[in-house]
C-alpha cells in the first residue's frame, strides 16, 4: 500500500512539472481556465474531494470543481429552476427516469469522449436502456440499485423456514406460515409488506418487478402508448400478465378464502413495521440497510435476491441516478486577461464535463488515458487508480459497472444487490411522478373494491399514455 501511493505521488509531481512547462518546448498544456459544477444528492462533498482534487492536477484546463448537495424533496424544482435561468450546475444528477423530460436540457457524450459501444462495454443493461438515446449517451451512474428481499431471520426461525423463498410460489408458502391474524381479523404478525400502496415504501416499484418478471410489454416500441395492460398471445393462449401481476399483488392485501393474507391499508409503515419486528419480509434498496440498522441495531436480518417467476427468466426492477450535463448555461469570461488563455465556449464547457464524467465513472483504462491524452500529458498516475471503485469503497454502494459488480459480489452488505443489478430492469416513464400515482391509485381501486383488476389497469393505462403523449 505504501508503494502504491508512492507511485501516485510520482505519476502526479510528473504531471505536475509537465503541467509547468518542463518538457514541453516551452508551450503551456493549460488552454484555457475552466471552473466546474456539479450538482448531486445523497453524498456529502468529503465523497468527491480526492477525486475531483486529482482530476484538476491531470487536466490543468479545469481551475477547480466544486460540488453542491441538495435535499431530495426540493432539488428536482431547484434544478428545474436553475437550468431555465442558465445559472444551474455543468454536471447533476437524474434519475433512471427522468431523461425523457430531460433530452431538451442535457447534453449527449461527444463520440471522441464516450461512445455507445463504450458505454455498452462498462454498464448493465438497464443502464443502457435508461440512459442511451438514439446511440447517444446521456447520463452515466456511480452507482446502481435494485430491489432485495429484507427477512427477519427470528420470525423465520420461529416459523421453521431454513431459507428465504427463491421463487413465488415459496413466498406465498411462506406468508402462510409467518402471517399471525387474530379472530377477529386484525394481523398481529405480517409475513410481508405487499398488496396495498400508500403505507408500503416503493410499492408501485414492486408492482413494476411483477409485471416485468411476467413478461410484460410496459410501453410499445416507440415509448408513445402504454401497454402494461394489454394481452398477449403465448403459444395459442391470450395472457394478460399485466392484470395478472395486479391480481397477484392485491391478493396479499385480500382477506378471508386461500388469499395469503399478510397486509392492509392499517398497517405501520413498511420500513417501520420491519424495524419494530412485527413484519417478517419486506422488498427495498440497498440504501435502507443502513436505515433499519440505525432504527433498530439489535434486530437480527438479512437480505436475499427477489424471488423469481418459476419458468420465466430472472428479472429485477432497478432504481438508481446518473450524472448529466447542462444545456445553455450561461458563460463568463470576465476576469480572464486578455490573450491568456483562450475563451470558453460552450462547447469547451460541455467537452471538459463529459472528460470528468467519463473519467469519474468508465473504467480507468479508458478513462485516464483519454482524460491525460486531451491535454498532452500521458501516463500521468497510477493505473490502478479508479475514481468509481473509490467512490464505491467510501459510500459502501452497489456498482452499476460490469467489472466492479465482479469486485462485489462476495460483500456481505451489498452482494446481492450488486449481483442482481446484472438483472435489473427498468421502463419508460414519461413523467414519472404522476405515472406512480397513477399505479397506487390503481391499486387502491383494487383493493377499495371500486373497480376489477380488468377495469383499474386499462384505466391506469389510459392515463399513462396521456402522459406519454404530450
């Protein structure tokens, strides 16, 4: 390890003295001086400062980067906000879902920095379906996250279950077995947090991996109807895996006959309910790992991959931001001297972001060596040096990257889910907020009796290709 950062340290002093001058014929490397912003959520800027403090010394171009958190129940206005008045970041993060009311305000990657086969070569697969447009790339992850199966291992102790359920037809077994209802019908003991919407945290991501698992079409092929509740011929037989998917969810919701039932709309919280231990299984992302240990320390649990669709190939449902790069911010080269470096254009400005995020998330080989070659230096610091793993290693966060999902698969903490992100899926939502309301209004007509499985999910259906349409 010693040796290591030694060997850093040369690289960089080396990068450094040619930086100076030394070497270079008595031309400076440094074109012009560029300050950039980046925006994000969840991270504090302690995450970032040796990462972007090392990119400013391999590309003397970029004076300095500064990064701003944002709280994450205002920061898609602020950002809306700031990007209208051209004063918002170069650099800031969306979610999986938001390109679409994005495409006019993001810059696409230049071919030359990263390309789509690049791109194809360093992510998973619900990367590329999120974030590639038109064989263009515009937004790339640190990290991504998919769902994972939460088990009270007491409460399946206690049941006589060795093993959580790999498939659904062990976790229905199973929530007959763990459910505890009192005669007059109130549940004493969920066996999991399923079939209502409200007081389930991520329900309609839920719903989303059932009709994904079962093969269903969410939208059609150019993203402008949705589709999720039509049927479908299978091998001479008409399938509505939609409504089936719909059917299967509310069922746990559902009392009285052979239902499993094991929730309803009176229920705790889901994240509450597990935590107090009252709830034996409960679907969510890697981030509330640390949230359930923090609210209850002694509560013995784990965390297993989703159960499958016996027949059907495996499928998660992904949930996860990426780092984009503004359009039409406003330029200042007020304070430069004249002739000392040449102005910044737009077109620099948006280069030397996708430079950083390339460098910041592609794999070091392609990585460094195109951020050292943009600005005539080479070999610059050590080829082991890899700003994603580093930030994976800090904030102990799934990789979105395929070769870093090899590095952990054997963590104890975020295993599963970085393995289950090989088979994640997402789908096109055009304006996703409404689109989850619009899936837990549908299952709440369910569930109220105000409308059949059938009619609930054409109508949501109706309403979410209203929304794709505009």
């Amino acid at each position: 390890m010693k040796e290591k950062k030694i060997f850093i340290g040369i690289f960089i002093l080396l990068a450094l003295a040619l930086v100076s001058g030394c070497g270079c014929k008595g031309k400076s490397v440094k074109q012009y001086d560029l300050p950039l912003e980046v925006w994000g959520l969840f991270d504090d800027s302690d995450v970032f400062s040796d990462i972007f403090d090392t990119y400013t010394k391999i590309n003397p171009n970029i004076s300095h980067i500064t990064y701003r958190k944002f709280a994450s129940d205002t920061y898609k206005k602020d950002l809306l906000e700031a990007l209208a008045s051209g004063q918002g970041p170069d650099i800031f993060l969306i979610s999986h879902t938001w390109l679409p009311g994005f495409l006019d305000k993001t810059y696409p990657a230049p071919d030359a920095i990263l390309n789509e086969q690049r791109f194809r070569n360093n992510f998973v697969d619900a990367v590329i379906s999120d974030f590639l447009f038109e064989g263009k790339v515009f937004a790339v992850p640190l990290t991504v996250d998919s769902l994972g199966l939460y088990y009270n291992k007491d409460l399946f102790n206690e049941a006589g279950i060795t093993a959580p359920p790999q498939n659904w037809e062990e976790f229905v077994e199973d929530c007959r077995k763990l459910s505890k209802v009192s005669s007059d019908g109130r549940i004493l003991q969920s066996a999991a947090a399923i079939g209502t919407a409200d007081n389930i945290n991520r329900s309609t991501d839920i719903l989303s991996l059932l009709m994904l698992q079962n093969q269903t079409e969410m939208a059609d092929v150019n993203s402008s109807q949705a589709t999720f509740d039509r049927s479908v011929n299978r091998r001479g037989v008409s399938v509505s895996s939609g409504e089936d998917s719909l059917k299967f969810y509310t069922q746990f919701a559902r009392s009285g006959g052979d239902s499993p039932y094991s929730w309803n709309p009176q229920m705790h919280y889901s994240i509450d309910a597990f935590t107090e231990g009252n709830l034996a299984m409960m679907f969510n992302y890697s981030w509330h790992r640390d949230t359930i240990a923090a609210k209850a320390s002694k509560l013995s649990f784990e965390v297993a991959p989703v159960p499958q669709l016996t027949g059907n190939p495996a499928v998660n449902y992904a949930n996860y931001w990426g780092f984009a790069v503004a359009k039409n911010k406003k330029i200042s080269n007020s304070g430069i001297p004249n002739s000392a470096y040449k102005p910044i254009t737009d077109e620099i400005r948006v280069a030397e972001s996708w430079k950083l995020l390339n460098y910041l998330t592609t794999r070091p080989e392609q990585s460094l060596s195109q951020a050292a070659t943009a600005v005539g230096i080479k070999n610059t610091i050590a080829s082991d040096w890899d700003p994603a793993k580093i930030y994976l290693q800090k904030t102990s966060k799934p990789s979105g990257r395929k070769d870093l999902i090899e590095l952990q698969k054997t963590d104890p903490k975020i295993g599963v889910f970085a393995t289950q992100n090989l088979i994640a899926k997402s789908w096109y939502q055009a304006d996703p907020e409404s689109t989850e309301i619009i899936l837990a209004e549908m299952i709440d007509k369910v569930n109220r009796g105000q409308a059949g499985t059938e009619e609930a999910i054409h109508a949501a259906a109706a309403q979410v290709s209203q929304l794709m349409s505009r």
